[in-house]
C-alpha cells in the first residue's frame, strides 16, 4: 500500500510532466500575445487537378513566433480550440483567405482558383458562425462560389441537424464544403450522403500505406467508390512521389495535393508560381 502511494507521489511530482505543464501554459500565454500582436500568417498550398493543372490553394496558418520561429499549426491550433481563441485566429484566417481570393477576382489567369479554408470544429458550431462568413463575404467583396470550407469527420458528427442547416444556408450562395483528413476520424456512413459535401479529401497516411504491404491500396479504393457513388469530388493529400501520383490518378481521384506539386507557399511565391 504505501509503497504504491510513494510510487504515486513520485508521478504526482513528475519533473517531464512539470515541464510538460509549463510549456503548455507559456504556449497559451504566447498565443494570447501572437493575437494582438499579428505574428500570424497564412501560406497557400496549391492544389491540383490529376493532370497537374493548378485548380486552386489551401490556406494554411503559420505562427512566426518571435523566439520559436515557425511553430507547427498541428502545436498550436489544439490549444486555440481548447481555448477559445481559434474564433479570433479563424475569423483572421477566413478574412485574410477571402482578401486574396477577392483580389484574385479581377485578373483572368486567377479568376477561375478555388480557396480553401480550414474550419474548426469550435469556430462551425458557433450559433452566428454562418453570418459571419457571409459578412466576411460581404466585407471583401470576395466570390462565395469560389470558397471552399473544409470541414472534419469529427466535427460533422455532432449536431448533424443543425450542421446540415448551417451548411444548406451558405451552399444557397454558393459555398462549397470539402471533408478533410477523410479516413482518421469516425465517419458515419449513416448521414455521410446527407451532408451537403462537395469533395472528399483522402488523409495523407492512406496514400502513403497504399504503396506498402497491406490493404492501403483497397482503403484508398473503397473511400474513392465510397465519394464518386456520393457524387463528390476526391482529392489525393500528401502525394510526394510521382509513384503515389500514379497511383492515385489510376484509382480514379479528381485532384491532389503534396509536396510532388508544390508546398505550401507565401503568398509572395504563389503570386511568382500563379504567374509563372
Ligand atoms: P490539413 O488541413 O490536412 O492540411 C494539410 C497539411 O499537410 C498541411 O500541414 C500541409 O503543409 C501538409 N502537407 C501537404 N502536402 C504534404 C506532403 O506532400 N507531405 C507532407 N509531409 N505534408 C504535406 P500544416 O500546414 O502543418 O497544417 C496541419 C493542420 O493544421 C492542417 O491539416 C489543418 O488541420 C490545421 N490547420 C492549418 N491551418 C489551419 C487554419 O487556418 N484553421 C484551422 N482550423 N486549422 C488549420
Ligand atoms: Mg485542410
Ligand atoms: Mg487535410
Ligand atoms: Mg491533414
């Protein structure tokens, strides 16, 4: 007995989990900061059709931390949910998205792009979430049908009523919804059809599992039947070989995404790449 209360003192007082906690405070303490003080930033991965036209960009947060440098959006962005502050960082992302997708309007070479922009699940359940894209809309006088809100499985099991209205009201201007990171979290195949969806993002682990041993290749297979029988689009994420390339274009995706094509740019290098 009070050898296994000794041994649960000792983990109470951990120093790795002491540290653990500490860090975690100072990286909330520096999020709250990085607000006001705009260390934020948005790169843009291009995406394209499986031919390898450019169809359009995904807008991805970068934090340019003061001392850190660049501090990974899969560090910080669970801790802006647990927290709050995603509403702030979101509404940041989508009216910074929405500027340039606007500004795109009026050259031809850039018109016709798609804009993607991930939502979090704490930003989407929002009661007045849907007017505030519209006003973010309406403020940068940026083109609904060619906004994309990538939306996870996760994030659309709950409250499958409310989000099939919210997603309804914005899909009437013109918006259109993508399911990101397809595959890793619990989809259900029950209401998957009645989500008014556009496109099916395969994660990235199944593209890279499909050209090892095993059953990558069928999963990857199945979730594309599963999407085309839906009559939604499928974009192919992370592919960094001209082999995954293959792969994916034999199995019948529309689009994909990765390193092969292009990493996420600045917007300064994705204005050379649009032009180029
Ligand atoms: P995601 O939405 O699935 O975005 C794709 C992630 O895969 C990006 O990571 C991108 O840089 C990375 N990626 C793309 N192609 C490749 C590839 O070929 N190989 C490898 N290894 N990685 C590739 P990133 O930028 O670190 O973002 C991570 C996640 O953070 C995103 O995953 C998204 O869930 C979240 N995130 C990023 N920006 C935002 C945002 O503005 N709002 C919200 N709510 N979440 C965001
Ligand atoms: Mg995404
Ligand atoms: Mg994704
Ligand atoms: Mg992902």
């Amino acid at each position: 007995q009070a050898k296994a209360a000794g041994r649960n003192n000792v983990s109470f007082f951990d120093p790795a989990m002491e540290a653990r906690v500490s860090a975690r405070a100072e990286l909330e303490t520096d999020l709250r900061r990085a607000l006001v003080n705009k260390e934020f930033e948005l790169h843009y991965q291009p995406l394209a059709s499986i031919g390898g036209e450019l169809s359009g960009v995904e807008a991805l947060v970068r934090w340019r931390h003061p001392q850190r440098g660049m501090v990974s959006p899969a560090e910080f962005i669970p801790v802006a949910e647990e927290t709050n502050m995603i509403l702030r960082l979101g509404c940041w992302v989508l009216i910074e998205a929405c500027g340039l997708l606007a500004r795109w309007a009026g050259d031809e070479r850039t018109a016709a792009l798609d804009m993607s922009v991930n939502v979090s699940a704490v930003q989407f359940h929002r009661p007045d979430f849907v007017e505030q894209v519209m006003a973010v809309l309406k403020q940068t006088g940026a083109r609904p049908d060619r906004l994309r809100l990538e939306l996870t499985e996760s994030l659309l099991l709950n409250d499958v009523e409310s989000a099939i209205q919210k997603m309804l009201r914005l899909r009437e201007l013109g918006v259109r919804f993508a399911v990101d990171d397809f595959g890793t979290g619990y989809s259900s195949l029950s209401y998957l059809h009645r989500l008014p969806l556009s496109q099916l993002k395969i994660d990235r682990s199944f593209i890279w599992d499909a050209l090892k041993e095993g059953h990558g290749a069928a999963i990857v297979r199945m979730i594309v039947g599963l999407g085309k029988t839906l009559g939604m689009s499928i974009l192919a994420e992370g592919v960094e070989t001209p082999e995954q390339l293959s792969f994916v274009m034999a199995e019948g995706c529309h689009y994909y995404q990765g390193y092969l094509y292009s990493k996420p740019l600045p917007e300064s290098q994705l204005a050379d790449f649009l032009h180029r």
